[in-house]
C-alpha cells in the first residue's frame, strides 16, 4: 500500500473558505460527498498517513481516484449544496438509510369548500394542514374516529359531496352519521369551517379550553335535567380523553419541538423522531441507517438533521429541535432552518426535566429498533444464504460454513474466567449445543483462548455417548405375546461435529493463539477468523492486514450476531456462577438455609456490604437471631473473597434466554 494517494492535491491548492467536496473513484462515480468550515483543514484530515487513518476511512481514499471541491460564501449555503449532491449523487460512503419507507398522516383538505380529513401519505396535497405521522395506519383512523364525534367535520369523498350537494340527498357516510359536512344537510357551510377550526385548533394543542367548555355544558344541562344533552357531551369528553390518551402531555402546551432519539453501533444507527405539538406526541417516524466511513455521533446528527428538513417549509419546521448532542456547525444548521421555517429556529440539547425523559424514551426506542434492524435480516433463508456465500468469499473458503463456533472471554478483573461457545447453524443459533468453560489459571485472553480451544478440538471425532435405552411407549407394562421390543436412542448433541469455521472474539492476538491451538491439535481443516469490534474487521491468521466486509454486507451482520450471542453466552454463565460461589460461602454457615441466604442479599444488596455489617446490623434482618448473626460475620471475616467479586455481585436474579448445556 502507498504511503501517499497519488491525487493528493499539492501544498496550498486546497483553499480555507467554506464549501463542499467530493471523492470520486476511476470510473468518475462520486464515492463520498462532505462539507467543512475551511476545506483545507477538513481534506488534510483524509490525506494524513494511511496507517493513522480509521479502517473505513482508509478504504474510502484509497479506493477514490480524485477529489474535488466547491467553495461556497458561507457555511449555510454549504449545507445547502452538500444536501443537494448527496440526494442527486446517492455516494456509497456516505450514511444510507435503510427505511426509507413513508408514513401515514391526518391531512384535513383546507383549500376545499367543505374541508375534510383523510388519512394520506401524500405530503403534497395544496392548502391541506398535516398531523402526524403515525407509526401505524389504524392509529390515524381511529383517532379520526374519536375526533368526528367531538367535532363532527366531513370525511365523505369528493365525488359524494358534489353529489349531495346537487342532488340535496345527504351523502350515505352522513346518513349513518359518519360525515358532519353540508353534504349531511345538518350544518351551513360557514359553520362548518368553525368545526374544521376546532379541530385543527384542538390537534395543535388547544385541548384544555374544549374539555372546560364541554364539562361545562354537561354541568349545566344535567343541573338543568336535559339528561339526553348531558349525555351526548359526556361521550365527547371520553371521546376527548382517548384522543388524549394515546398522546401523554409530555412538555409544556406551547412546546413545538422536533425530538431525535438515536441509538448506533459502528455500522448502523436506528432514529426516533418524535413530533411534538403542542406539548404532546403527535406523530412518530422511525428509520435505520447504515454506517459507511467512520463518523462521530455530533456528525451522524448533522447528517440526520439534513435528511429530515431538506425539503421541508413552512410549519413542518418546528421552533425548537431536541437532539442528544449537538453538531459543530449547529449555528449554522439553525440558521438554515429559519431559511425553510421563515422563523428562528433553536437546536438543543434535551439535558434535564421533562424533555430528558422524552428523549430517553425515544433513545431507547431507538436501541430496540436497532436490535430488530440488525436481527431481522437473520429471519428468512435467503438472507441467511446470501450472508454464508458472502462470508465464504471473504475469507477465501472452498465452500460455505454452514457449522460455525464463536468463542469468547470474559473475566471479573482477571478473576473468575470464563469462556463461551455458541454454534450457529445455516445462519441459525443451536442453543442446544452451546457450551461453557470454566477456566481455573490463565495468564491472559490469548492464553485462554488457547486453552478452550485445545479442550473443544480433543472432543472433536469422539464417539457418541447414547444415553439410556427405553422402550417405545415409557408406560408400557407388559408386552402381547409375540411382540417385539422396539428400542430407541436419544443421543447428545453431536458436540464431536466439526465446525467449518471458528471465530474468535478479538484481534491478531487472539487469531494467532487460536492457530496455535489449531496446529497443536493437527485440525488443518478448519477455517479460523477473529472479529475485532472497534472497526469490525476480520482477522486471519498470519495476515498483516484485516479482511474489510461491506458495511451493509449480510456476513458482517451475520459474524456480528454470532460476536454477540458468544459475549452475552459468556456473561450469563459468569454471573450464574458467580451467584453459585457466593452461595456456597453462605450456605457452610451452621442454620443458613436458601431463605436466609435470599433475605440477607436483598437487605444488604451483596456479600461485600453484608461483610461490612456488624452483628447487630445482621440482626435486623428478619429471621436472623444474635447468635446467628455473630457466627455469619466471623465466617464472612474468616473467608479470603474477592473483593471485587464480591461487590459486583448482588441479590438479583439474571436470566438465561438459551439452553444452557453443564460447564466443561
């Protein structure tokens, strides 16, 4: 590899005013498209020496063939033009959006004479007032439903209106109520624009003043024994109290905000946008990305921002945007959103209060989405295969693995050391066939690795142990003459089956302990990589430089699901023995049964507090007398635990999802 590009442009070529910039490779095609303050600080940052770049980075440049820039006169007008070139250039490294698909939204039609609300996800309609969007399409009928009989507007089509209203029929959604409209003959078309007010008025937050007056209609008719009145108002107020119940006031009721949850990994970032109006949810898009070349979680909020308002106007612009870091060139980005709003718009920070619960909703709403995004591809076989034939020619395999093994380490400070196997299956988990290790002495993870290798590669060709023969039908008690026993075998799960492909959780080290392993064991049959998760890049054995999966590659989902079962596999039978160790320190004390022992934890919330605690404090806990509590502190100051251990491990209970074969 050069230690130069070749098209790295010549000392001050590159000018320092603002604008934008484009990689493009040999074939002219535009690779990546950026924006900067001073172009000539922001490009010296790609052309630094290629081994102090990020992996992604460095392949970005050194696949490039050129690079070009704009200069532009102020930094608002370059967010303009790099949102321009990404939409019409669609570059490969930069972010990519996934979910791309368009939501429904509450559209009220206000340039037509008799306006009506329709569910729509057509963001174009002329003069028409949106509301939402809305995750599900049933979410915005149904509170369509609930508004029309708080304020009956039309909902009836064009062509009904234009019908009944030659005609002098009411339209048929207006004969069984369903249309409040002039259409239905019930109302003028003056007093239907003032419904068609109330409800865009109320959809924007005004929802105190129509509650107030409503009970106070109620009041008077009931007080007035016009129980029919009372009634029809009362079943607006519930009618009132569903629409609001489905969107909890969350900020004061003049807060317009926009608020982005995101949560990311080093490909993929999943996005909630919450619309907030009038203080309270009103709609709710969500959408995944996925990671290109290296970027900053402030960036990635830049980028996102950019995508959200780029052909936005008007009222689709809120005053505020809640974001959970902000970008460097925020001033920048408010002063291009009042360019599309035609009013000042504020960028923050959601810190404290009200709006930080909101935002740590979305955040987290945001994570479960990222786990869906990046299990989902998972589901269906063609996936799966796409990802095994990609994962064979990465690493050069002669033919798919369709048996993979992940190993990974996890220890307690270098304490209680552990290892985990987890086995996948045409893309698929076999929890059946996990495996744990215990590991007693151990230097560090290399060694470890070797360890737990070694100890899997001696099972490997071993004959298989049947377990108890039986009789078909357990309940037999006796044959009819002549019969004839039929036995049958369940066998373990084949743990003697050999994988095709081992992967180890780490970098050149780890591989380089698993060969040895590999070698020590005569197994030339096996292919080895190891995942390192900083730049999520596959290592082989003897290789000075790492193998590169497509950011949107199904092998790297399918390698970085199988990293992740094998880390979680790890941690749970970790904390499941850790639980175990410190049960057996309690349960040698002399009249401490499981109870005690349960009761003690939860009070003092681990072992390392209750060895803190003088006799007289382990008395408070019900069931514990004086001479039991002096003889639990004695034992507990006469045992040599790990502190550490100790403190970290409290009274609660984890779960184990999987099937959790014994320990090696």
């Amino acid at each position: 590899m050069a230690a130069e590009l070749p098209y790295k442009p010549r000392p001050g070529e590159i000018p320092t005013d603002p604008g934008v910039y484009r990689f493009r490779d040999a074939q002219g095609r535009v690779l990546y498209v950026g924006k900067a303050k001073n172009l000539r600080q922001r490009l010296s940052n790609y052309f630094a020496p290629l081994r102090t770049l990020h992996e992604r980075t460095r392949r970005m440049v050194t696949t490039a063939a050129s690079v070009e820039w704009t200069v532009v006169p102020t930094d608002v007008d370059s967010l303009q033009l790099e949102y321009m070139w990404i939409k019409e250039f669609d570059p490969p490294f930069n972010v990519r959006y996934k979910d791309d698909k368009s939501y429904p939204f509450m559209a009220i039609t206000l340039a037509d004479e008799a306006p009506r609300v329709i569910v729509t996800r057509n963001r174009r309609i002329p003069g028409a007032k949106y509301f939402g969007p809305y995750p599900k399409v049933w979410t915005v009928h149904d509170t369509i439903d609930q508004m029309i009989r708080v304020f009956p507007i039309r909902t009836c089509s064009d062509a009904s209106y234009r019908k009944a209203m030659a005609t002098g029929r009411p339209c048929f959604p207006g004969q069984i109520g369903k249309c409040g409209g002039p259409c239905s003959m019930t109302v003028t078309i003056a007093e239907h624009r003032a419904m068609v007010d109330d409800f865009i008025a109320f959809m924007e937050g005004g929802d105190e003043r129509f509650t107030r007056d409503l009970t106070r209609r109620m009041h008077e008719a009931s007080a007035a024994m016009d129980y029919e009145s009372a009634a029809k108002y009362r079943d607006r107020l519930a009618s009132i109290d569903a629409v609001l119940g489905r969107s909890a006031l969350v900020l004061p009721q003049d807060e317009d905000a926009d608020l982005f949850g995101v949560a990311e990994d080093e490909l993929s970032a999943a996005i909630q946008h919450f619309v907030i109006r009038g203080g309270r949810v009103r709609g709710v898009r969500a959408s995944t990305l996925d990671k290109e070349i290296d970027i900053s979680g402030a960036d990635l909020v830049d980028q996102i921002l950019q995508r959200a308002y780029g052909e936005a106007s008007g009222d689709q612009v809120p005053r505020r945007v809640l974001v959970p870091s902000l970008p460097e060139d925020a001033a920048e980005l408010e002063e291009w959103l009042r360019e599309r709003r035609g009013r000042k718009v504020e960028i923050a920070v959601a810190q404290r209060g009200q709006r930080a619960e909101l935002m740590r909703t979305a955040t987290l709403n945001a994570q479960q989405a990222l786990i869906r995004h990046k299990t989902r591809r998972s589901s269906d076989y063609t996936t799966r295969t796409q990802a095994l034939t990609d994962l064979q020619e990465a690493l050069g395999l002669d033919e798919a693995p369709l048996r993979i093994e992940c190993y990974d380490i996890s220890h307690l400070g270098g304490t209680n050391v552990v290892a985990s196997m987890v086995v996948f299956e045409d893309g698929l988990p076999r929890k059946d066939q996990y495996r744990s290790f215990n590991i007693a002495e151990t230097t560090d993870d290399t060694d470890s690795i070797y360890q737990v290798l070694r100890r899997r590669l001696a099972h490997i060709d071993a004959p298989e142990e049947p377990e108890e023969a039986r009789p078909v039908g357990a309940l037999h008690q006796a044959q009819e003459p002549g019969e004839e026993l039929v036995v049958t075998e369940r066998r373990r799960p084949r743990f003697a089956y050999p994988p095709q492909l081992l992967i180890v959780d780490g970098g050149k080290p780890q591989v380089e302990a698993a060969a040895r392993a590999l070698r020590d064991a005569g197994r030339s049959d096996i292919a080895l990589c190891g995942i390192a998760k900083r730049l999520e890049e596959l290592w082989l054995p003897g290789d000075e430089y790492p193998v590169i999966l497509p950011r949107t590659s199904e092998a790297l989902y399918l390698v970085q699901r199988l990293r992740d079962e094998a880390h979680r596999f790890a941690i749970t039978h970790q904390r499941k023995r850790r639980k175990r160790d410190i049960a057996s320190i309690l349960g040698e004390v002399p009249g401490l049964g499981a109870a005690r022992i349960k009761s003690l934890l939860r009070h003092f919330g681990s072992v390392a507090a209750l060895r803190r605690a003088s006799a007289a404090e382990i008395q408070e806990v019900q069931g514990i007398g004086p001479a039991l509590a002096e003889a639990i502190r004695v034992h507990l100051a006469s045992e040599a635990v790990p502190a550490k251990e100790l403190a970290m491990a409290g009274a609660g209970s984890d779960s184990d999802a999987s099937a959790t074969p014994p320990s090696d």
